[in-house]
C-alpha cells in the first residue's frame, strides 16, 4: 500500500502541474497577441504624429563670407620678390545647415540662434519643396534663439506643449534636417530635465533626450506623443561630432517667453534682481550655521539694485523665490530672468540662523551692449573691440569691486595689440586718461597718432595692470 500510494502522490502532484502550466500557456499566447497590438497601435499613433508635424518642420540654409587664414608662405622674402605683396585677404562663402519650426501661420520661424549667426543670405525650404528667403527678427545668443519671417500665410504650425509638466522617461520624437536629410524623424525618451551648467548659454535649462540628435537638426523640433512642441534642439554633446545619446533641447516655455518677447516689444525683456550668487557648499553652510545645503548664496548686491532696494544683503541664503523653492544658481537666474519687470516678488531667505522674507520689485536687465566697431581707428589699438561693462559681465569675471572701464571683446589677427590684451580684459586708463564707458574710449583713442605707443591701465582676472601697446 505505501508503494500505492507514493506512486498515487506522484501521479497527483503531475496533474496538479500541468494544470498550473496549461493556463500559463494559454496566458503566454494571449499577452504576445496583447503586445503585437499595442505595439501596432503605438507606432500607428507614432506615424500619426509625425504626419502631423512634418509640415511643419522646415530647412534653413545660410551663406556668409568669411576671411580665409593667411598662407605662411607669403611673408617668405623669395615670394614676395617675384610676385609682390598680396595685401588682399581672400575670402570665401560658407554655407550652413539647420532646421526651423513654423511658429506661427503668417510666416514666423523659430531657429537656433547659431544656425543663422552672421548670415548674410537666409534659405527657408518647407516641406513642400517651396522655397522663400527668410529675415531675422530678433536673436538672443542668451538661450540661442532666434526668430526669422517669411512672406507667406497660412502656413501649418505645430500647437505648443507645456514643458513644465514634462517628466523623465516620456517619449518624444526629435524632427529636423540632420546632415540636410530633410524632414528626418528620430524617436527616444526624455533622459533628464532642467540641465545646466553646461556652458552651452547663459540661460540653460535643457531638455536632455537620447532621440538621435545630429548636425543639421538645430532648431528643429521636439515633440511630444501628442504632437505638442516641447522643445527645440540645440546641442549635442559627442566626441565625434555625431549622436552618441544625448541631445539637448531649449524647453518651450524659455521659447515661448522669447519669442513672444521679440515679436510684441522688438526685444527680449528680462527680468534683473542685481546680485552675484554661487552654489551653497557644505563648508559655506557650516560657517553660515546652516542646517543644510539648500539654497543659493548671494556674494555681492548691485548697489542702487531691486535686490538691495528690498533689503537682501551679503551671505543671505536664498531658499524660495516667488512660492518656487530654489537651491541651484542657474534655475534661480532663469526664475528671475523669466520675471516681467515691474512684478513685486517674495523672497525667502536665511539670515543669521532666521528664516525671513524680502519683497522685492524687479527690475529691468541692461540691454546687451553694443561693440564698437575697431575700424575707425588706424593707432596700435586698431582692430580692438570693445564693449560696455556691466553688472553680469563682472559677475561672470568674478569681479565683485565695481569698477568703471570698457571690455574687450575681440582683437583682429592683424591688431597691433595682439599678444598684449586679451578677451576679457577691461581697459581702465588710456594713455593715463580714465575711461568709464565706450564713449569716452571712443574719445581717448581717435585723438591717439598713428605711430605712438600706448599705455594702458587695465584690470585682467581681477588683477590691476599696466602695459604698454608699441605702434607697429
């Protein structure tokens, strides 16, 4: 019987299993035929979308000349003896690619500002094979956004998406014109938001995304599963100059509040508080007496500035700006960069171990200023470049003394200053004669011969110097 009976346990217990299996099978069958459906769905869904946007999404050509490099071999004695001094820079025409987004149906486009930087013909292909020359409206090398126009209405656009509610993990489809493939569509998912720090603009909150991403598909457009813009590429980071993954995207509300700028007031109008901030380290907020690391320190208030207007002072901890909670220097300069001028706004912050809150009416950031140009002078400081100095420009040089002088911008290769100031340096004194602004430089150095050296007092890495630039 016992014999029986294990041999019966056993029967019992194969039974049992292939009844658990059966149904497991069944189930296995019936979830493939599941998946190849959704799977069919999603890409129907997908096919949908990009027929939607496509129209578009258009092709921006460019052409601009630029100076070619000075053969060596000209400056050899032999050469010049037989074939003189060629004196004339050669010059050539270069063309450059990109991608565009329809933003309105009276002819606006949004683009990348890099993509049309110093154009001096602008192409817009469509999708349609028609072809109109495009203008520039606006650019803002700040967020690398530019705005053209071309004659023509009733153009399909694509309806903006909130990218504020964009979450890591949703999947997008990248559109564009990579390597003049016109209207190329890539798929991937969002890898990360609000990136920064990069070096890529001054106001950088980017959409990271692995949909593959490569040159030509700047300014083209990002878009959700609905269709909805949420972004517009503009960098990849490679060590090829190919897609390796990860791609970057200018979000739609910096785009939108661009734009919307550029159109109605001519203008990008941002907001300015009038301080220098830096990271809170551990180290800083154990000296500060602080509990945590949350926040962002303010190092220097602009004197006269909204910020010291509405009380913020030196080692203030900026904890909560306008309701939104803060602890990174490029989202608070982007919260107050997106801030209409004029608004009073609430500033939470922690002074002396207290939490306490600043109201503050923002003021107006300081037009970009203008280069003068380095043509109009035939001194040693020819081909010289110089611009106003402003409160940012010493925050990012990391100059916390107000100082007064203009900055270089750029020196020509044939500059007799060349090797003696760099970009970056402010020039206070010229020829011992103090200069405040660029008028005043303006001034000083036209009234400079040709043939005499020059003294200059100039300020380099936060470094008072004095040097002398020899006519040539």
């Amino acid at each position: 019987m016992k014999h029986v009976d294990k041999v019966s346990k056993k029967i019992i217990v194969i039974i049992l299993s292939l009844c658990l299996l059966v149904p497991s099978i069944i189930q296995a069958s019936i979830s493939e035929k599941d998946s190849t459906e959704i799977l069919t769905k999603f890409g129907e869904a997908m096919s949908r979308v990009a027929e939607r946007v496509k129209p578009a999404v258009v092709n921006i050509s460019t052409t601009r000349t630029v100076k070619a490099p000075r053969l060596p071999f000209l400056d050899d004695p032999m050469f010049r003896r037989f074939f003189g001094d060629p004196h004339t820079p050669q010059k050539r025409k270069v063309t450059n690619l990109g991608s565009g987004v329809i933003a309105a149906p009276d002819g606006y486009i949004l683009t990348n500002n890099h993509v049309i930087d110093g154009a001096e013909d602008i192409l817009v292909k469509l999708a349609d094979g028609r072809e109109y020359k495009g203008r520039p409206i606006g650019m803002d090398s700040r967020t690398d956004i530019a705005i053209i126009k071309i004659n023509e209405t009733n153009l399909p656009t694509v309806p903006w998406g909130d990218s504020d509610k964009l979450r890591v993990g949703e999947v997008v489809l990248a559109i564009g014109n990579p390597y003049g493939l016109s209207q190329t569509i890539t798929m991937g998912i969002i890898s990360a938001l609000e990136r920064s720090g990069i070096g890529i603009t001054d106001y950088e909150d980017f959409i990271q995304t692995d949909a593959a991403i490569n040159p030509g598909n700047s300014g083209g457009a990002l878009v959700n599963i609905k269709g909805e813009l949420i972004g517009i590429n503009t960098a990849i980071f490679s060590v090829t100059g190919g897609y390796q993954g990860i791609g970057f995207a200018i979000p739609s509300s910096m785009v939108k509040n661009v734009m919307d700028s550029i159109i109605n007031q001519g203008r990008v109008v941002r907001g300015w508080l009038g301080v220098q901030i830096q990271p809170l380290t551990p180290e800083l907020a154990k000296q500060l007496g602080l509990k945590d690391e949350s926040g962002v320190l303010l190092v220097d208030v602009v004197e006269g500035g909204p910020a010291e207007k509405g009380g913020l002072k030196r080692y203030d901890v900026i904890v909560e700006y306008d309701g939104k909670k803060t602890d990174n220097p490029f989202h608070f300069k982007n919260m107050v960069a997106s801030t209409k001028p004029g608004k009073a706004v609430e500033i939470k912050i922690i002074r002396n171990g207290n939490l306490l809150t600043a109201k503050v009416t923002i003021g107006e950031l300081p037009i970009e200023p203008q280069i003068v140009s380095p043509a109009q002078f035939e001194n040693s400081l020819r081909g010289v470049s110089v611009q106003e100095v402003t409160d940012e420009i010493l925050q990012k040089l990391g100059i916390t003394k107000k100082i007064k002088g203009v900055l270089v911008n750029n020196i020509e290769e044939d500059s007799p200053a060349l090797g003696i100031l760099a970009k970056g340096d402010i020039i206070m004194e010229v020829g011992r004669k103090p200069v405040a602004d660029v008028k005043e430089y303006n001034d000083v150095v036209s009234k400079i011969e040709k043939g005499q050296n020059i003294i200059l007092a100039i300020m380099r890495g936060g470094v008072p110097q004095v040097l002398t630039v020899p006519a040539r």
